[in-house]
C-alpha cells in the first residue's frame, strides 16, 4: 500500500525554436521522484535539437524506447520508461497545442492509419496485429462525429475515490459517500486490505449510505497473495463490491487469473501498476482482469497507451483508467475521451477515476459536471503546470522546499 505519499511529479517541458512549450510529468510518491529525473536527463540527448515530425510522434516514441543502451533498464519497465511518459506525453502536449486541438481530438481525428501507426506493434501481433486494429478503428469511423457531439454535452462518466481513504472516520465517511451520490456519481471507491474487521464494518456503512444502486469498488493496493485476496473478498461479498483492483502485484498474471476466478461475479480491475502493454496482453490473453485501469505515465506515454486501448477494444475489455496522484486526471481523460469517439466507440461500464486533489496548479484542470469529465476545450494535453506552482514547488529550491 502507499500509506505515506508526498505528492511528486519528474517535469519536462520541450522547447521549440518557435517559442511552443509541451509540458509533461510522470507522477511519483515521493523518494525515487530523482531517480525519474535523471532518467529523464539520460534521454536529453536523443531529443535536444532535434527535428520533431509532428506527423510521426510514433517514430518519436519509438526512437526513445528502443534506445539500445537505456533499453538495459528496463526493458520498457520502471523509472526509465516513465521518464519516457513524461518527455512523450510532453510532446503530445506540444503537437496539441501547435495543432490548436485538445489531445483528445487531436488522436480522435487521426485516420486508422495513422492512430495504427502511433503504436508499437513489437511483441503484440500474437495477439493483434495491425490490420486486425485497422479493421476495429475503421468500424468506428462512421460514429466519430455523433459521438463527439455526445462526448461535448455530456462529458465522460467518472467515479470519486474521495469518500474511501483509510483512515476516515465512520461519520466522514458516510457523509462522504452521501455527497458523492448528491454530486451524481454513481460509483465510489474504498481502499481496503488493512483490516478485515474495519473493512467488513466501513463497506457495510458505505452500502447504507449510497443504497443498493450505487457502486462500490474496494482497492487493495497490492496487499495480498493469492489465497488471502479470495477469502478476503468473500467476506466482502454480502456488501456487493462491484469490482476488486490490484488484489496481488501487477506483474502476476496467473494470480490475478486465479484470483478472479475465485471472487467472480466481483470483478477483478489493475492496471495503474502494469509495467507496458506486453503484460497487458498477457492479462488479456489468460483472462486476468475485468476492467482495465490505464495510467497516463506510467506506460510510455500517448503512444503505448494507444497501443493498450486498441488491445483492450479488440478483446472487449473496458478501459478505466486511474487517476488522481499529480495531473493524472488532467492527463487521463484525454485517453478516455479518445477511446470513446475512435477506438471502443462506447462508455458502457467505463468510469475514469477522479479524486478532487492537486487541481488548482494546471493552467487547464479538469473540470466535472453531474459524475461527469467535461472534454477539455484547451489545446494540448491539459498536463501544464501554472508558472507559480512550478517555482514554489520545484525542488530543492522553491519556496516550499525552502520553508
Ligand atoms: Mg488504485
């Protein structure tokens, strides 16, 4: 579990020769967040002065991952693949912002092949290939402009994390649960896996606050091995939890496998810890998961991250992702909005996570309307930090660290 965060984000900003800026992170807890930066640092090279082909930021993506030396990192794992997301993402930012476009319509307006194109296809095709992807993106063609409309009147449905953190008390929790139904979400989410007595009595609460139409998800942050997460769940049960997120380590497919088979029908949600798109495949191919919980940077960026929605489509499997942490929701929505008008075509049982934290320092945070993310008007990725939040908190010389 993460019991102690301190809220972190490793910050590029590209600069052209035309005075653009594309801002981009990637989020971390705390100690480490300077492991990211000089990861960061170590991929300077293969971007300063450099041409960037707005038209090919697959190309882009693609010459930063399979970078012979720093690829030793990983491959395609940890801090060097999230300093990856931040400088891609950047970039995105940055084709936005010169587009005049919001990510989300930048991506949405892509041809097939060129959203094909922006993916790296290594170690996928046996489960999809390129032209199987081309065939899903092309049957979405058709809706995109229908539901682009639906996506600017009524926003992309989103669930609150905000009543559930450990260590509320009974009374806050149950009030808080109650002012997320009044504030028209209809799902919420607990973090569990502490206690199992406090569990059973805080879920209880929760399911008489919200009544039986509201759902409830629990997230247990990697707690448990295998055997304990299924009983675990099972004494959840009279409570109805609609899905159980990252029950075991993200990297163990065959647990989480087994492990939904033994909470079924609980759904068994991960993703904000999957290393890249080659373990998602394989939680996809062994049926691990029902819900799958992208994340903005901890992947490598826009790029891998179109990889994985395209992957989630053609196996059916619905995309919500994780949010909250530094931006992840001001990121994130672009990639759901994306998925909705191009990619999956619906926002059936798909919710992006939202947390009500962090906002007031983006120059465009996100804005929720009735349970609901408004699409973003603003061009670029919604990832760039006010001026005055980047002084005060850059470390170890802004006035915060300072104080
Ligand atoms: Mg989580």
């Amino acid at each position: 579990m993460n019991p102690d965060p301190d809220y972190s984000a490793a910050y590029v900003v590209l600069h052209t020769d035309e005075g653009m800026e594309g801002h981009g992170f990637c989020f971390t807890i705390g100690r480490g967040n300077e492991v990211c930066v000089a990861a960061i640092e170590a991929y300077a090279p293969l971007v300063e002065g450099t041409d960037l082909d707005l038209g090919d930021l697959g190309g882009f993506a693609r010459r930063l991952l399979h970078d012979s030396q720093l690829r030793w990192l990983g491959p395609e794992k940890g801090a060097v693949h999230m300093a990856a997301a931040a400088i891609i993402n950047a970039a995105f930012d940055l084709a936005g912002k010169i587009a005049g476009k919001p990510v989300w319509r930048l991506l949405a307006e892509m041809t097939p092949e060129q959203i094909v194109d922006l993916a790296d296809w290594r170690y996928l095709t046996d489960a999809l290939t390129p032209d199987r992807a081309l065939d899903l993106l092309r049957e979405a063609v058709p809706g995109r402009a229908a539901r682009t409309a639906d996506l600017l009147e009524r926003g992309y449905p989103a669930y609150t994390t905000t009543p559930g953190w450990l260590g509320y008390t009974d009374d806050k929790l149950g009030r808080l649960a109650r002012e997320a139904v009044a504030d028209g979400f209809t799902q919420i989410k607990l973090k569990v896996g502490a206690d199992l007595d406090d569990d059973v009595r805080r879920l209880r609460l929760a399911r008489e606050a919200v009544g039986p139409d509201v759902r409830i998800a629990v997230d247990a942050n990697q707690r448990w091995d295998v055997a304990p997460a299924i009983e675990w769940m099972e004494a959840l049960k009279p409570f109805d939890p609609y899905w159980i997120e990252e029950p075991t380590s993200p990297d163990d497919v065959l647990g989480h496998a087994a492990i939904r088979r033994g909470v079924s029908p609980v759904k068994v949600a991960t993703g904000e810890h999957i290393a890249n798109r080659v373990i998602v495949k394989q939680m996809l191919q062994a049926e691990a998961l029902d819900v799958l919980q992208i994340d903005a940077c901890r992947v490598a960026g826009v790029t891998e991250n179109v990889a994985i929605l395209l992957l989630a489509a053609a196996f059916g499997v619905p995309v919500c992702p994780h949010a909250g942490g530094v931006g992840l929701c001001e990121a994130v929505q672009h990639l759901s909005m994306f998925d909705y008008v191009a990619v999956s075509g619906s926002t059936e049982n798909r919710v992006i996570e939202y947390v009500d934290h962090l906002h007031e320092h983006f120059e465009d945070p996100v804005r929720m309307s009735r349970g609901h993310y408004s699409a973003p008007a603003a061009p670029g990725m919604s990832t760039q930090m006010k001026a005055a939040s980047l002084a005060a908190y850059a470390h170890p010389h802004g006035e915060v660290w300072r104080s």
